[in-house]
C-alpha cells in the first residue's frame, strides 16, 4: 500500500476513534497503529530478502 494512503486512513480511523464509545474506541485505535506500522516498514518483498542466506545449494554444475 502506498504510504499516503496509510497515513490519511490512520488519521481518518483515530478521528472516528474519537467518537466511537470505548469498545470501538479500541478497535479503532487498533486499526490505526496498524495502519501506522506499515508505514514504518520497509516493503515486504525487501524485508523477506534482505540478508537472507540462500537456502538451497545450487542444482546446476558449474
């Protein structure tokens, strides 16, 4: 997801926070810091790569 996207949806989710009663006050709040930690992270695909070591050997000859 695109980062802006990210942000604007944690700050529309904690406006709603601020409304909703204290259960859905949580979850809401929930949402948001997930929504912000996404931010934070670097991209899947780079996250799952970077300084993995290779797990197989490989097949062909050299």
């Amino acid at each position: 997801m695109d980062d802006d996207f990210c942000r604007e949806r944690a700050r529309t989710v904690r406006a709603l926070a601020e409304q909703a009663d204290p259960f859905i006050r949580k979850r809401l709040l929930q949402l948001a810091a997930h929504y912000e930690r996404r931010v934070a992270q670097p991209e899947k695909a780079d996250r799952d790569r970077a300084d993995l070591p290779a797990l197989w050997p490989s097949i062909w000859p050299t």
